[in-house]
C-alpha cells in the first residue's frame, strides 16, 4: 500500500466537489493507494512519468492529478478537477 498525501490546493478542491461525486473519489483514493501507477501519464510523451492522472466519475468527469513517488512509497494528490455536465 502507498502512503496518499493530500496538498493543501488539492484538499480545497475536494471540499468543492459536488457531493455526487464524493462516493467516485473515494474510491478512486483507493485505487491509488493500492495501484497507483494503472493511472495515464499526465505526460503523453513520456508514459512512465511519475506525475499520472486518475479518471473518476459517470464518464471520468473528475480527475486526480498525482505524483508517485516509488521509494517512499508515497502518492501526492496534486489536483483534483471535474466537468459539470449539464443538470449536475
């Protein structure tokens, strides 16, 4: 298991999540705890970049943004971003 850090810009984001989407970032959390690196290269050029993205929601409305840093075993949420779709 990895050690998930959340920073301070990334912890005001997730306070503004719609509260639809919480329940789709929780599990994601676990995902990256557990199997960080299944996540996209933030970088496309570059895919085993240590900064990755993790899709989440109804039709990966939301994203992690994230740093894995191996041998600290430590993931770092950067970001987290979502779309509102119409009617959310």
């Amino acid at each position: 298991m990895y050690h998930v850090i959340t920073y301070p810009e990334a912890s005001d984001q997730i306070a503004a999540l719609p509260v639809h989407l919480l329940p789709d970032y929780a599990q994601a959390l676990d995902a990256l705890a557990s199997t960080p690196w299944q996540g996209m290269s933030h970088n496309s050029n570059n895919s085993d970049a240590e900064v990755r993205r993790w899709l989440f929601g109804p039709l990966g409305v939301g994203q992690v943004i994230y740093l894995v840093l191996e041998r600290e075993h430590e993931v770092h949420v950067l970001r987290v971003v979502w779309l509102e779709l119409p009617g959310d």
